[in-house]
C-alpha cells in the first residue's frame, strides 16, 4: 500500500517512542525514514528491524564515544543510528572539516538522512561509504553509486568524507512510498505501547465541550 510521505514519519514516529526512546529523539526517527522514503530507499523496512533487533537485546546499543575523527559504541556492541544522528547534528562542521568514521554501527541507513540534511546545511557534497554501499549527498540530491548493502542490520565501518565534484544523483519526491502490510503492521507493534488505555476518567472528559 502507498502511504504519504507525513503517515510515514507519524508511524515511525509512534514505533520509536513506543520502543522506548524519548519524544525528541522518535520526532527525529520520523523526519529521517520520512526523508528516506522521499527517496525511495528501504527506511520503515530497516527501522522495522532495527527496533526489533534492539527490543530483544536493548543494553546492546549505545551512544557514540567520539574520539576526535572516530566514533564507536560508548560499552562496545553497536552504536545506535538514532542516539548516534542526534550526536550527528552537532558535530557537522567537525564532519565537514576532517571526515568520519563510525565503527560497529546498526542500522547504518538509518544515518544517511542526517547526512542529507547536512550536506543541504552546509552546502555541500558529502560521500559515505560501508561494505556494499557508496553514497553521495549534496543539498536536494542523492546518488547512489553502490547500494547493495542499504539495508544491512549492521556494519563494521561507516566513513563519510566531504568531496568536491557535482553529482548526477535523484531529487526527493513527494508523493509517498509503497510498504507492504508486514512492515507497517511491525512498526504498529511498537506504535501501539504510545496508546493510553481508557479508563473512567477519560471517558467522563471525552465529548464536546461546553
């Protein structure tokens, strides 16, 4: 089924915090596999098993220890994608000005939008790198050179370095992303730990107002 681009960011959205994370931090989650169905690439099926793949093993995950131009997981394990862009947004100049390596990270798809919104920031073009996939983002434009590995689980190594050259790649579009009933239905078994239960209260408030 075809959702639009902003049931795709609610969704994921509800699933992130139904996962457990903070409200800012699934806000975030939302914008980013939004931003990566607008260019068609594989977000709610990666978020899907990511959060998965944390839900049975959360203490594996971390936040980034940032070594000057290299990050790895805070406890070892694997660094989380979404702690791990949050740590990204602050940090762009240092990106742009001596590159990155990120070392065991999950989900490295679930990255790449923070580096679009990046490269747009700054006006320039920026190329990431792990086994199986060659990137390069610069302002509206994405070109995927080597994409075989997008939706990997995990990766020893994510590199971005910031290049010169134009790029050839696809705008983003607006009019959604085709997810199979499976997926969503997956996302949906995160979202619905966002519903508050009914109770008497509730109820004796819901309905118009005076």
């Amino acid at each position: 089924m075809i959702y639009s681009l902003s049931e795709i960011d609610a969704h994921a959205r509800k699933a992130v915090r139904g996962a457990g994370f903070q409200w800012g931090c699934a806000e975030e989650a939302g914008k980013a596999v939004r931003l990566l169905a607008a260019y068609q690439l594989p977000g709610a099926v990666v978020l899907a098993e990511y959060l998965e793949q944390r839900a049975g093993n959360e203490a594996s995950f971390y936040t980034p220890l940032a070594d000057g131009d290299s990050w790895r997981p805070r406890k070892g394990g694997l660094l989380c994608p979404l702690l791990g862009g949050a740590c990204l947004s602050d940090r762009g100049q240092a990106v742009l000005a001596d590159g990155l390596v990120l070392e065991n990270v999950a989900a490295p798809l679930l990255l790449l939008p923070c580096f679009l919104l990046m490269a747009r920031e700054y006006g320039c073009a920026l190329e990431l790198r792990w086994a199986g996939v060659h990137v390069v983002c610069h302002a509206e434009r994405l070109e995927v050179l080597e994409g075989a590995a997008l939706g990997v689980v995990s990766a020893e190594r994510v590199e971005c370095v910031c290049v010169m050259r134009d790029i050839q790649g696809v705008a983003a579009g607006n009019l959604g992303q085709d997810i199979s009933a499976e997926v969503w239905q997956r996302l949906d078994e995160f979202a619905k730990w966002t519903y508050v239960a009914a109770t008497e209260a509730s109820r004796r408030g819901a309905g118009p107002a005076d």
